[in-house]
C-alpha cells in the first residue's frame, strides 16, 4: 500500500467521502475490476453506462487527482503483461480505502433504492 | 499526410498549449496522461471518418478542458489547506482582496480609458475620488496577486511540516 493510502485510511472514515458523484462512482466500479489506464477507464465507465456517462480528459483526471489524495485510488507500480503493455501511460488501482468507499456507497444507494421501492407512488408507477 | 492526421496535429497543438492553464502543480502531474487520452479519442472520433463527428468531439474536449481548468484553478486559489490557521488567514484575505480589485478598479479604469469621450484630463482625472478608487485597486491587485502566490508555499509547508 502506498503512503498516500494509509495516511488516507488511518486519518479519515470511509463514511466521509460519501456521497460519490456519478463519475468517481463509476471510475470506483473499473478500478475494481482490475488495474487499469485513463484511456481504458474512460471507455469502460462509457459502455458501463451506456453513454450516459462521458468522462473527457479535464473530468477524469481531475478525479483521479482528488481520489490520490485522499488514497482511495493509487498509481500501480507493477506493469500489467508486457505484450499488452503501454509504457506511456499510467495504470490505477483500487485500494483497500478505495474498495471499502465503493462497498459503503453501493449500499447507501441499494437504501436509497430499497426506500424508494417502498413508496406507494413507486410501487404503483413501476414497469411492468 | 492526410486532412485527417493535420486536424489531429494541429488540434493537438492547440489542447497541448490550452493544457498550460492549469495549475503547475496539476500540469506537471497530469498534462502528459491527458494529452495521449486527446490522441486516443481523437484518432476514435477520425476513425469514424464524419468531419460532424470530429467536430462535436473538439468542442466536448474544450468544454471539459475549461470546466476543469477552472475547478482546478478555483481548488488551487480558494480551497481549504488541510485546515491550518495560516492558511485560512490566507483565504480569509484573499477573497476580500480579489473582489475588492475587481470591483474598485473596473470603473475608474474604465474612465480612463475613456476620458476622451467624457473630457477628463489626467489632471483633473487625479483630483478625483476615481484616482483613490484606482490606488485602491492596485493595492488589492498587488495583495491578491501576494496571497496567491503565498498558498502554495503554505501548502508545501504545511504538508512538510505534517
């Protein structure tokens, strides 16, 4: 673990950097799948989302940049399989602050949906 | 050379300079990252071979480049610094400062400019409260320009010092 992931996970609880916005959510549920390079972050977090979510250079590195800081994603130093490998960029990864955010922000949305589902005017206007 | 490869070099030029807005700190963490992401879309939106296309993704790519220039540049001037005291002190006088300038300048500025039109001779213009408004902003324009250039000293003090 890098420094800047334990100094992020000692010092702040996983509870305070909720809620996510719609992109760092989504840049989040890449990482988890595996390291990864802004080109192939970018292109996932828009097939993921089905276009509704289009992250340009300024936007993604300006969260990738905070997320840094605060530890929840860090540079990766091992170099994924050298054939596949692009030594121009840099890949990211989840840490262990990272993926407990992730964990703690899918549940708070999964309450939000659960209260939502429960509302008589939800119930009666769901999709058949 | 194709059409296609001059709109990527010539575009890319342009996003390479537009990229020197950020903040130093930003820039040469990131600018080299962002400017191989451009090429990437850029050859993506070529690829589809409509000059629409192209064009639609250009104007994306400077909408998102100045939106974040400004959050950065905004996240660089007046954000908290790990909540230190000295820095607070900082932020609490650089904003005043800031609008202040802005404020107390434009008018007697634009007055000036203008004296012609409305017969206001530098003399005359000097006699004036617009004169006092101007020494004004130029202190609140030399103090803004102090505290600015103060926050990041502050910042790596605080973090070395941390």
């Amino acid at each position: 673990m890098t420094k800047q992931a334990k100094a992020g996970s000692s010092e702040k609880p996983v509870e305070s950097f909720l809620p996510l916005t719609p992109a760092v959510f989504h840049i989040l549920l890449t990482l988890a799948d595996g390291e990864a390079h802004g080109y192939a972050v970018m292109q996932e977090v828009t097939r993921r989302s089905g276009g509704s979510v289009r992250l340009g250079p300024g936007t993604l590195y300006g969260a990738i940049s905070r997320l840094l800081e605060d530890g929840i994603v860090a540079e990766s130093e091992e170099r994924p399989d050298p054939e596949m490998d692009d030594t121009r960029r840099r890949y990211y990864r989840l840490t262990q602050l990272g993926g407990r955010v992730l964990a703690a922000e899918t549940e708070r949305l999964a309450d939000l949906v659960r209260a939502a589902r429960s509302t008589k005017v939800v119930r009666k206007l769901r999709p058949a | 050379m194709t059409v296609g490869h001059l709109s990527i070099e010539y575009s890319e030029r342009f996003y390479s300079a537009l990229l020197s807005l950020y903040p130093a700190r930003f820039r040469v963490r990131f600018a080299s990252e962002m400017l191989q992401l451009f090429r990437d879309c850029a050859h993506d939106a070529l690829e589809k071979g409509e000059i629409a296309v192209f064009a639609a993704f250009l104007v994306g790519m400077m909408r998102d480049l100045l939106l974040s220039i400004l959050r950065e540049r905004g996240k660089e001037w007046v954000g908290p610094i790990d909540g230190h005291p000295l820095a607070a002190l900082i932020d609490l006088l650089l904003i005043p400062t800031m609008v202040t300038m802005k404020l107390v300048f434009l008018g007697p500025v634009l007055t000036l400019l203008f004296r012609d039109s409305t017969r206001i001779s530098i003399d005359q213009f000097m006699m004036t409260s617009a004169f006092f408004s101007v020494a004004i902003g130029i202190l609140a324009l030399v103090a803004s320009i102090v505290f600015t250039r103060l926050r990041p000293t502050v910042r790596l003090w605080v973090k070395l010092s941390a």
